[in-house]
C-alpha cells in the first residue's frame, strides 16, 4: 500500500505556496493577538531583536511585512 500522505506532504514542500500562506497567516495572527492583548512583539530588526509596543504593531504591519516576529 501507498502512504500518500507522504507524497502529498513532499508536494507541498517542493512547491512551498502552501507553507508561505501558512506562515503569513501565523504572522497576521501572532500580530493581531499581540495588539489585542497590549503584549509588546519581539521582533528581528537590523540584526538584533526589537521589542515593538503594542500600539505600534498596526503600523509595522503595513510598513514592513518583512519584519520577523521572534
């Protein structure tokens, strides 16, 4: 028997779309939850961590959405 699971996931791998949406997404959400809760976000800025006060997130999003949240 085939374990297509396993040819699925390679799939996914080799082509990388799905992975890339899942982890904007992820980042959205870590984001919006972050300001919701008033929790400051640690993030990789200019090759060090930056922490980013919670009413500060809404414009990072749209200026940068490169920055990494850590």
């Amino acid at each position: 028997m085939i374990d297509r699971s396993s040819k699925d996931v390679a799939a996914i791998v080799r082509d990388g779309t799905a992975i890339d949406r899942a982890i904007e997404r992820a980042r959205r959400r870590v984001m919006r939850r972050h300001r919701q809760l008033g929790i400051p976000l640690a993030i990789w800025h200019e090759g060090r961590v930056v922490e980013v006060p919670p009413e500060s997130i809404a414009a990072l999003e749209q200026e940068d959405p490169g920055v990494r949240a850590t």
